[in-house]
C-alpha cells in the first residue's frame, strides 16, 4: 500500500469514477478513484493532496 504523500490533478470524470493524474512526479499513468472519496466541489482541473490515503483539495 502507497501511503505517500502526492498531488494530482483532475483530469476527467468517468461515471461515477475520476481520473487523476500525478502531478509531482514524473507519470503519465492516470490513477482510477471512487467519486466517493473525493471532495465533492472537484471539478476538472482541480488540485488534489492525497496523504495517508485522504484526499484534499487544494485549490
């Protein structure tokens, strides 16, 4: 389990899915997450802190 601090971005919405892209380290690899455990005001474009597995919106 990746408990790593890391930043990401929203890139887009897929159904009840959003992907993320790492934004702090080198990847173009998207991240798959639940809609459920993010913030509800994301929006594409929009920062997110992931740490301990929370995330946060940062902007």
């Amino acid at each position: 389990m990746n408990l790593e601090k890391a930043i990401y971005i929203v890139d887009s919405f897929d159904g009840d899915y959003v992907k993320l892209k790492r934004i702090d380290k080198e990847s173009d690899d998207l991240k798959l997450v639940a809609r459920a455990l993010l913030p509800q005001e994301i929006t594409e474009g929009s920062k997110l802190k992931c740490e301990m597995l929370q995330y946060e919106l940062l902007e």
